[in-house]
C-alpha cells in the first residue's frame, strides 16, 4: 500500500442523505476556516488582533504562531502547505481546553473551554458572517479537535454518565455553530495519548486504562458526526482517524513521509520539554536532534506528526462526495 492510499485509509467521510443539496464544495473552494481546539491546536491567535489576510493567512501571531509542536502545527501546514487554494484561518483552539470547564475543569481556571471558543470568541466575532470575513456555508469549513484533555483528566473515573453529559453539551454547541450557517464540519478523534510519555511512566494499566476511554470517546464521536449530519440535511462531515494514523506512526515513522525521520516515538529528552531556539536543533545531552522524537515532552507531539496529520486531513477533504 502507498502513502497516499494509506492516507485515505486512515480517514473518514460522512455526507448527508442523497438527493439533499451539499453545501460543500470541495477543498479547492474552501476561504474561510474556523477551528477549535486545545494545545494541539492553539496558535495564539487573538480576536482584537491582526486578522487574516493574503499576506498572513493565520493573522495574528506570526507564523507559525504559540504551538505545542515546536514549530508548525497541523492548522499551520493545513492552512499554508497543503491548501489547494488561499484559506484564511480563524484559529479560535485555547490550551488545555476541555469540552466545557464546568464538567471537566482545566489546568486552570482561565483556560477558553469549547464552550467559551463558541459561545465568547466565535459568535460575537465572527458568527454574523461580518463584512471583514464575509463567509458563507459553501466557502467555510469549521474544524473542531477536542477531547485530549476531557479523556485526560477523567478516564481513571470510569464514568460513562460524565461522558454523556459531555457529548450532550458538544452537541448543543454544534447546534449553536449550525444557527450561524456552518455546513461543513471537520472532527479529528483523540489521539493514542495512553501511549503518550506521561501515561507510559504510570505503568500498564494506566495505558490500558485510558486507552479504553479513549475508544470510548473516539466511537462517540463517530456517533455524533453521523446523528448531527442525520439531523441536518445538507450538513456535510468529516471525521479524521487521528488516532489510526499516530499508532501507524508510533509503530513504523517511515509509514509516512512527514514522519521518516523520527528516530524515537515512545519518550523525549527533558531539555527539549519547553521548546528548542530553531526547529531542528540538537542539544548534546540528547540522543537526537528535537525534531527526531516524536514527543516534545510528556504529551505533544513534534511538528513532524502535526506535518503527516495535515497532509492526512488534506487527502480526506479532496475526496470526491
């Protein structure tokens, strides 16, 4: 299998019913991106600041912005390497962020949940379609990656009610998203996180823990993407096997090309944990170079998986509906 079959295997699309009439009109026609997230996501990008534009699609902060990744990450390649065309990005993603504090509280209390992302940043800014971001369903995409921190900081509880609870608000909030005219609508499951530095130190049955919440949560969403689509004629889904294409990665990096170079997918080198002054630096207490690992620290990534996710989200949003 080839790179590029492998990619579309990974990946998921969802349409609406036939006969309905699609408001996507492919990636090549996509202006307007809206994204919500956590670390993973973030960029820094700050409503009251620089605003997208053909000099700098992502606005504010420069390029490649405050990320998790060490350099660019996956809204970053998606936006700049693998856009068919010019997008502008709103990147709307807080670190740390939950689905709602208020079921799932974060780090710290400050930190923008997906709530406050829709209802604080997105609705007020952006959700009228205003005369400086004049988006419209069939030019706008609206990317959600969430759950990282949700089953994070809750998977030891075994609560399947929580969960619920979760999925609900999710849903309420997508319906809120839907009001302003989105019809396009990206997901990218959680990650295998229980592979990540942070739960491997805590022994097997912590991965093995949260690794079941994980699946757990990753088939919720799965059911989600397809109840909100069967609630919406005309909605167009995509849901992102994120988690497929990190265990491709953790088990073979030179599954992809972004990733052929990782020489270490199960642990990192403390002197990189914060961040390194260039991408590819290489410090001599460390086996190897920091974009060599596949983690920056305890949880990130490095911006090579961030680099594979893109092109993956890329090939999933060219397939033909």
């Amino acid at each position: 299998m080839n790179s590029f079959t492998l990619l579309l295997s990974l990946a998921s699309l969802t349409l609406a019913a036939p006969h309905t009439r699609l408001s996507w009109a492919g990636w090549k026609n996509v202006k307007y991106m809206f994204v919500f997230g956590d670390s993973y996501t973030q960029t820094g990008f700050h409503v009251n600041g620089t605003q997208p534009s053909p000099a700098n699609p992502m606005g504010n902060p420069p390029y490649p912005g405050w990320t998790s990744a060490n350099g660019p990450n996956w809204v970053g390649f998606l936006t700049n390497d693998y856009n068919t065309t010019y997008v502008q990005t709103y990147n709307l993603a807080y670190g740390g962020a939950t689905v709602d504090s208020a079921l799932v509280a974060p780090w710290r209390p400050d930190v923008l949940s997906l709530k406050n992302q829709i209802q604080d940043l997105y609705l007020p800014n952006y959700g009228s379609a205003p005369a400086h971001v004049p988006w419209k369903a069939s030019n706008s995409l609206f990317a959600f990656w969430i759950g990282i921190n949700d089953v994070g900081n809750t998977w030891w509880l075994n609560n399947s009610t929580l969960y619920d609870a979760i999925f609900t608000q999710y849903d309420g909030l997508l319906e809120q998203v839907y009001k302003t005219g989105a019809r396009n609508f990206l997901f990218l499951n959680v990650p295998p996180i229980h592979l990540a530095p942070l739960t491997l130190a805590n022994g097997p049955e912590a991965v093995a823990g949260e690794e079941v919440a994980i699946k757990d949560w990753n088939a919720r969403l799965r059911r989600l993407s397809a109840e909100f689509r069967k609630r919406h004629p005309g909605v167009v889904t995509f849901v992102h096997k994120t988690y497929d294409l990190y265990i491709a990665t953790i088990e073979e990096p030179t599954t992809y090309p972004q990733t052929s170079g990782l020489k270490n997918t199960t642990g990192f080198c403390e002197v990189y944990a914060n961040g390194t002054p260039t991408w590819y630096t290489k410090d001599e207490s460390c086996e190897h170079a920091v974009h060599e690992y596949l983690w920056l620290n305890s949880l990130h990534p490095t911006f090579p998986a961030h680099n594979s996710t893109a092109a993956s989200i890329a090939q999933l949003l060219k397939k033909q509906l």
